[in-house]
C-alpha cells in the first residue's frame, strides 16, 4: 500500500558529500520523492532518520493509510533499539528542484575516529558515501512555526556553530536593505559560512567561551522595535532571550528561539523541566 501524498516522509540518498568549512560537512541528497518538492520558507526543519550501520537502508514502519503522524511515530518508537534509526532534526541548507536534491550541512563534534563528543549524526556524516540511504521526515507546515525576517523595524539573529546553516537560510530571506544584527558564536572564524543577503547584514562574532548573553549585554543594539531569531544550545538561548525581554525590553512574541541542541543530552535523552518550559511558550507566542 502507497503511502498518502501528503506524509512528509522521504527515503533520499547520498549524491555528494563535501567539507564547505574546517567543521562542516555538506550532505547533498536526492531521490524521486523530491519531485515537485518547494520549500516555504527560510530555516525548515526535518528529521533525519539515521540507520544503526551504515550504508544500510533504515528501519522504519509503513505509513497508514490515513496518514496519521502520531501513530506512525509510535511505531517507529517500537522499533527495537537495536534497530530503530536514530532520529536528529536538522535544516535544509538548500534545495536544487531541478536536480531534485537537497543540502544539509553537519556541524562536526569531536575528532574522527575517537568516542569524545562525537554523536549518531556526526559519525553518520563522517562516513556518508553517494548512494548511502536515509530517511527524512518533513518540512511539515503541521510543526513548523514560520519565522518573518522583515517583521519590526530590523532583525536580531543568533547563531551558534550547529545553527549557522539555518543562519544562512534566513539571512538569505532578509528583505533588500533590511538592516539585520547577527550575532554568530564558534570556536573558529573559519567555521562561519559566508552570508548572502540582500539585506543590510552586520555580522559581530561572540568569544565562543563568553555565554551569548553576557556578550550581547556588552554591546550596543540599533534603535527600534526588532524580530528577533535565535537558534543554538538550548540553555544559552533562553538566557539570551531572556535578557532581550527582561533587559532590552523586547516583545517577546517578537522573538523566534530554538534549542538545536542541549549541553550533555542528546535527543534520545527525556526532555528536562526546562526544554518543557521552552516548549510551552514556543507554543504560546508562535
């Protein structure tokens, strides 16, 4: 049985993989599912099922016939562990309609070859070959919470390494002269992709030992009411916003924040009281 047209669930392929930074790994993937594909918007995210041996097609359930998402992912999580693909969310870098692929870029933890920081996703990318099999769920306009780059008087962007992908793609959406104020945070300046835009982009990069919001508390923010797009470790961007609300007084339906990830915790771990937290006012102000 088919699955129905409209489950954002795609088994794509590796076409190419090429090293863009000292730490990023782009990761081109096709397949026919991706015919007549679109993306809506600037920073889409989708979760990338990847299997436990690599080069191996992921385990994952039929779609039902009435396309029923929860149910679908109750049977991808009966899936023995042994078996069941990791799950990671991720962001399309890029999408190519006419050769029917996407990019998405990986942030490289750790060092090859050693257990370190190094995770599922990274150990996954490290040894990506074309014709490697995934399985990508979604953009889902069900779970997505659109972010407006042009909204308010200018745009506040922060980005840590695993978020300068996503950082791109809305830079890249920026309104023609939009003035915007990107704070972006890594370990080496090397790792910051280049930026195009049409907007009006300054670009200050934050020490990568300093918390964002101490450092953004230092500096000096343009007049005006802004949107604000902050996306990184997720304990670091609740503090920065809250210090652009508490501090700055920003609105803060004004603000689009995502935890990428959490400090010691992966996916696979249960969410903490705090990421609940987040979750709930994610859901209040979207």
């Amino acid at each position: 049985m088919s699955q129905p047209p409209d489950f954002p669930l795609r088994r794509l392929r590796v076409t190419a993989v090429r090293r863009i930074t000292p730490r990023t790994l782009r990761v081109t993937l096709g397949g026919s599912s991706l015919a007549g594909f679109t993306l809506a918007g600037p920073d889409q995210q989708v979760k990338l099922f990847l299997p436990r041996m690599p080069g191996t097609e992921p385990v994952l359930p039929a779609v039902g016939a009435d396309g029923d998402v929860m149910r679908w992912y109750g049977a991808y999580a009966a899936i023995p562990e042994e078996d069941r693909p990791w799950m990671r969310s991720y962001t399309l870098r890029a999408h190519d309609p006419v050769a029917e692929t996407v990019d998405i870029d990986f942030h490289l933890h750790g060092e090859a070859g050693s257990a370190g920081d190094e995770g599922p996703a990274t150990r996954w990318a490290r040894s990506a070959r074309p014709g490697d099999p995934l399985g990508v769920f979604g953009p889902s306009a069900a779970f997505a919470v659109p972010f407006e780059p042009g909204a308010g008087d200018w745009t506040l962007l922060y980005a840590d390494a695993c978020a300068v992908p996503a950082l791109a793609t809305v830079v890249a959406a920026l309104p023609a002269g939009r003035p915007a104020l990107a704070y972006v945070q890594v370990d080496d300046p090397a790792d910051v992709q280049p930026l195009a835009t049409a907007g009006d982009l300054t670009v200050r990069l934050l020490p990568h030992d300093v918390p964002a919001a101490d450092a953004v508390r230092a500096g000096t923010l343009p007049p005006g009411s802004p949107s604000g797009w902050l996306a990184g470790e997720a304990s670091a961007v609740r503090r920065l916003r809250r210090h652009l609300v508490e501090e700055r007084g920003v609105d803060r339906r004004a603000i689009h924040f995502t935890g990428y990830w959490r400090r010691r915790l992966s996916q696979d771990d249960a969410p903490t009281s705090e990421d609940l937290a987040e979750a709930r006012e994610r859901l209040s102000t979207g």
